[in-house]
C-alpha cells in the first residue's frame, strides 16, 4: 500500500506541475487513503500539506488552515517521538511557514480573528521546538517574527497593552540575536521594524518620548543599511518612513524646527 501512495502522490505532483488543481486533489485523495491504510503516517502528513496549498491556491482560505493545523500539529506529536527524523522536520517547517502566510493572508483581508489563530498556534509550536532547542537561530527568529506579527494585530485590534509585551519581547530576540551577528542585515532589518513598530504604539500611547527614542534608533539602523546599499529602494522607504514617523511625532512635541 505504501507503494501505491508513492505513485499517487508522484502523479499528484506531476498533475500540479500542469495546473490541474482538481485532478491533483482527486489523486491526492487516493494517495491519502492509501498512506492510511499503510501506516505511512510521513507520506499522510505530506499530502495533508499539499492538499492545504492547493485549497490557498484556489482560494478556499478557511479549508487551507483547517488542513494545514492538523497536519501540523501531527507533524510536531510525531517529531517529538521522532526526533531525528528530517521528514518530519521538514514537513513541520512547510506546515508552520504556511500557518504564518496564511495569518498574514488573513490580517491583509482584515480578518482578525482568522489571523488571531494562525499567529497563536505557529507561536505555540515554535515556541516548543525553541524550548527543545534553545540555540537554534531559526528557531529564535521564527519566534521573534511571529510576536512581532502578533504585536501588529493585537495593536489593530485595539489591546494596546497586549501588543507592547509582544514587541517588547520580540525585540529582546532580535537584538540578542543582532549582537550574536552583528553583521546580519536581515537582523539590523528585523531590530529596526520591530523599534519602528513599538514607536508608534508608544506614540499612540502618548509616551512621547520613548517612542522618539525607539524611531531615533530604528533609524540609525535603517540609516547604517542605506549607507552601505545606497541604491536599495527597500532601505531608501525604510529611511524615509522612520523620518516621517519622526517628523510627526516631533509635530505633536511641539518642536517644529526638527
């Protein structure tokens, strides 16, 4: 049987290289059956994961995290007894990454509580393969990112309170994981959103000069980056929204002139 599953899944794969959606999700189906009947619980879980980005592909969003929370809350019981096991490992990670894209999905469509959840159970898993593993960087900036994520919503959402702890402890990540690598850009990158971030909560908050504190920082970050890459358009924003940020809030001071 766990032949069989093979050749259907080899077949799935090639039917989704072609674009044939349906074609693929009805021999995934065979594929599943046939991985259930063989106890083949690595090729299960891998058509579980195929079949929920087939569902985001079409559009069936709601499907597409019903599928993917299964299939990865499966994946970590089964790492955690298989600890070894790049399979497992491996399907996780796709599951995790596609929970995260989805959340974002749903936080640009403005569904917050859809968005909620997806936030919540990449944070609860990662932050178990963080605990299992505490030195493993991908690990930490996984973390990092989905609290800063996290961060973002709970501030949309109004929990203002809720959402500085998120960035507080986000930054505290990234900074850690910026001194260990000074020169990392994607970490200089990630320190300097996440400060922007928790500079307009504090603005909003009305704590005006910490949030001065935390723009003036992010922005001689985004200044370092800029001068070391001068014709990167993503620096060039980055610089260029942190002043504006700036330049507002030095507004609302009173301090016109800066």
């Amino acid at each position: 049987m766990r032949d069989s599953a093979e050749n259907h899944l080899i077949e799935a794969l090639e039917l989704m290289q072609k674009d044939q959606i349906q074609e693929a999700l009805k021999t995934l189906g065979k594929a599943e059956e046939a991985a259930y009947q063989a106890k083949a619980n690595d090729i299960f879980l891998y058509v579980q994961t195929l079949k929920g980005h087939l569902m985001q592909t079409i559009g069936a969003y709601d499907e597409a995290l019903k599928i993917h929370s299964l299939a990865l809350i499966a994946a970590e019981e089964l790492l955690s007894k298989n600890p070894d096991s790049e399979s497992y490992q491996s399907i996780l990670q796709m599951n995790l990454d596609a929970i995260g894209n989805l959340g974002n999905l749903f936080y640009n469509m403005g569904r917050f509580p859809q968005t909620k959840n997806c936030y919540e159970l990449h944070l609860s898993i990662s932050q178990k393969l963080l605990k299992n593993d505490p030195e493993n960087i991908t690990y930490q900036s996984d973390v990092a990112m989905i609290l800063n994520n996290l961060g973002n919503l709970l501030s949309d959402m109004g929990r203002i309170e809720e959402a500085k702890q998120r960035y507080e402890k986000a930054l505290e990540m990234r900074e850690k994981l910026l001194k260990n690598d000074p020169e990392n850009i994607t970490y200089q990158s990630d320190v300097g959103g996440t400060l922007n971030n928790l500079g307009a909560l504090l603005s909003d908050m009305g704590r005006i000069e910490e949030a001065k504190q935390r723009y003036e920082k992010a922005l001689e970050i985004y200044e370092k980056l800029l001068k070391n890459d001068p014709e990167n358009i993503t620096y060039q924003s980055y610089v260029g929204g942190t002043l504006n940020n700036l330049g507002a809030l030095l507004s609302d001071m009173g301090r016109i002139e800066e």
